[in-house]
C-alpha cells in the first residue's frame, strides 16, 4: 500500500484514531473503484455464495443470472440443479454442455458461463459496523476494514461506557429475536419446497437451532404457517389451471385425429365418385354439370381435410407450450424458494455475527474499565478465517494490507484481550 504501515497489531492514541478511520474509508472506497480484476477465473474453483452469469451464444435470450446454494448446485434454464461446488469454470462449462446433450436439448450447446459476482467476505470484532460485504479481486484487510466503517473506539469514560452497554444490550436482544424469525422463516420456506403444509423446527439451520429452544414460538409459527399455505394453495391453482389445460388439449388432439381419419374416408369417397360420374358423362349417361359438381364437391372435402389438418398441428403446439408453462412453473418456483434459503441462511449468520460482536464488545468495555490506563492508546491484531473448497479451514495472521480470498472471515480484536 505505501500509506499505512502494514502491522500485524497498531496502536495509535484515540485522539488520532477519528482521522485515521476517516482516511481508511477515504481509501477503501477509492480502491475499490479503481479495483482491477486480477485473479484467474479459470482457476477460480465455485464455491456457496458465488453468483454466474450464464448464457446460451447462439439464441437472442438475455442472460441470466444464477446463485450457487448452500448444497453446491445452481439451477441453469431447462436441466435445473447442477452440482458445481469446487469446478472451475471450465469444467462448470464441459459439465453443463454434457448435461445440455444427456437431457437431448442441444446437440452442439454453445454457452458463456462467468463469475458476476464472489462470495461475499465478513468483517467481524471491533469494527464500526461488522457483517458480510462484496468481495472485489486486490481487496486487503484495511480495505475490508474500511467497508465496515473503520475500527471501533471504546468509551473513554463512565458515562458513554454506561450508554453504549444499554446500546449493545438493546443490539443483542433485538439480534437474537430477528434470528427467532429468520430461522421460523427458513423452516417455512423448507416446507414450501417439501410441499408439506407443516413447519418443522428441524428444517431450521443447524447453525441457528440453540435459539429456538424453549423460545416461544406460536405467533411466529402462527404467521408463517398461514403463509406457506396460502403459497401452497397459489402454486395448486396454477398447476391445476395448467393441467386441465394440458388434458384439454391432449383430448382435442384425440378428437381432430379422428377427424382426419373420417375427413380421408370421405375425400377417398369424393374421389371414386368423381371417377364414376366421369364415366358415365364418356358415355353420355348424364351432363357435364353433374360432373363438375363431383369434382367440386371432391375439391372441397380436400380443403376441409387439409384445415383439419392445420388445427390439428395448432393444437398440438398448445400443447408443448402448456407443458413448457408447467415445468417452466416447478422449475421458477424451486429457484425462487432456494434463492430465499440462501439469502435467510446469510441472514442469519450475519445477524449472530452482530451479536457477537456486541457481546464481545460488551467484555472488552468492563476489560477497559478495570484499567483506565489503556484508555489513551489502543492496539489491534487481525486474523483471517479461511474455509477453501474441499480443504481444511485454516486460521491466518494478518496485517493490514494482506489480500483477501473469497469468503473469508476477517476478525479485528485488541491486541492483548
């Protein structure tokens, strides 16, 4: 960086701290627009979190935009889920063309696959506004810092120590119910997804289930539980609507076949009957009129057998699209329900991220009050938390201008606490 001494723990005097963080953010947000993309996509291996932007070359379709949930699929146009965690692009690429032509959609698929966007990165401990941010190619742990409002000064005297415990206090208690109702909303939307008219606690995140034991849950279950059903009655509707539809369809086709077959006995009937009358005319049994009525008539029972022809190929149209409409149905209801998981599941890991971070806040404030002595400097040391796909998670000390990787947890902390 060359502006700011790259420390693995810093101490500055609080007086200077405000201009310090002031310049941070100045800095932080000035890099990150300049950012420049550094990394090698193709090496890139997907992980949860991760958004794509995939298309098919050879339609005039826009892109779309595609998320990678939390089991490692991401659901592409027309095959649904694919599992991608830990492929590269490429071989996300070569994956999706062999699925293309195993479901025999496309013979030769043509398709651009791109990362739109990372997993995002999270800034925990004693930063002004902890919780996860957009992670850009080059950003640092000071940059990171930055995004986050900067480091967060302790009280230095009773008074504001006293305001900012209530603050804190009053932070926890609302985290904590927010999470109640993430974890309620996360069941609900697993039940969607079941097609099951009943919430169960165990579809709650494994990760957020200690807060809703022996919490009282009835209103909360109450509200969600009316609204997975009236979702579940919509989704009913509409699939019964298509269906009839379909079926509706499937019997006109029935119908217009058996039209075609009696239409072609009767144009075969027309034809011998022009054939007759013509003989009878070479011999002078009956006059040129009668014939050109046969022939007319004949002519006509063709018109009507080519129109019934025509609905025919019209019908069975409305039938492929009505199909189209229902799967296309099933598959946009699971991608929306699934793209909802994954946002509730970051949620909440941000909201007990919160919490956390306030209780530990909350420590380190009676830690400063049993010695007044470190009130005039405080020093920080930072740590990266990382979880690569497929390996081990491994925990890193930093300083301020290491770079970081998708996903990873930045934990700031005082120095000695």
């Amino acid at each position: 960086m060359g502006i700011l001494p790259a420390l693995a723990a810093m101490s500055l005097p609080l007086r200077a701290w405000g201009a310090y963080v002031f310049a941070v953010v100045l800095l932080a947000v000035g890099l990150s627009i300049g950012l420049v993309s550094r990394a090698n996509a193709d090496d890139y291996r997907l992980n949860t979190g991760d958004v794509l932007t995939f298309d098919f070359l050879d339609d005039a379709e826009l892109p779309v935009t595609v998320a990678v949930s939390g089991n490692g699929e991401a659901q592409f146009p027309l095959i649904g889920g694919v599992k991608v965690l830990g492929l590269t692009i490429t071989e996300t690429l070569d994956k999706l063309r062999q699925e293309y032509r195993s479901h025999e959609i496309l013979v030769d698929p043509k398709l651009s696959l791109n990362i739109s966007s990372f997993r995002p990165i999270l800034v925990l401990g004693e930063v002004r506004s902890p919780g996860s941010f957009p992670f850009y190619n080059g950003v640092t742990v000071e940059q990171a810092i930055g995004l986050a409002g900067g480091m967060q000064v302790v009280a230095v005297n009773a008074s504001d120590r006293l305001i900012a415990r209530a603050r804190l206090r009053s932070e926890i208690d609302a985290a904590k119910a927010e999470i109640v109702h993430e974890a309620v909303y996360t069941a609900r939307l697993a039940a969607q997804l079941k097609s099951s008219e009943k919430i169960e606690l165990s579809d709650v995140p494994e990760f957020a289930r200690t807060y809703v034991e022996g919490v009282p849950l009835d209103g909360v279950i109450e509200l969600e539980t009316k609204i997975l059903k009236e979702d579940l009655a919509a989704n009913k509707s509409q699939t019964q609507i298509l269906t009839e539809g379909i079926a509706q369809a499937e019997g006109g086709i029935e119908i217009l076949n058996e039209l075609v077959q009696q239409q072609r006995d009767v144009v075969a009937n027309s034809v011998e009957d022009v054939a007759r009358v013509g003989a009878l005319r070479k011999r002078g049994l009956n006059t040129e009129s009668e014939l050109s009525r046969a022939e007319n008539n004949a002519s006509a029972e063709k018109a009507q057998l080519l129109q019934t022809f025509a609905t025919l190929a019209r019908t069975r149209q409305e039938l492929s699209e009505l199909k189209l409409q229902l799967a296309k149905l099933a598959a946009d209801r699971k991608k929306e329900i699934l793209t909802q998981l994954q946002q509730r599941e970051i949620a909440i890991k941000k909201l007990i991220s919160s919490q956390h971070s306030a209780e530990e806040q909350m420590l380190l404030m009676a830690a400063v009050a049993e010695d007044e002595t470190k009130k005039n400097q405080v020093s920080y040391t930072y740590e990266i938390r990382r979880s690569p796909v497929g390996g081990k998670p491994t925990s890193l000390q930093a300083s301020l201008v290491t770079e970081l990787l998708p996903g990873d947890v930045v934990v700031v902390a005082i120095a000695g606490m």
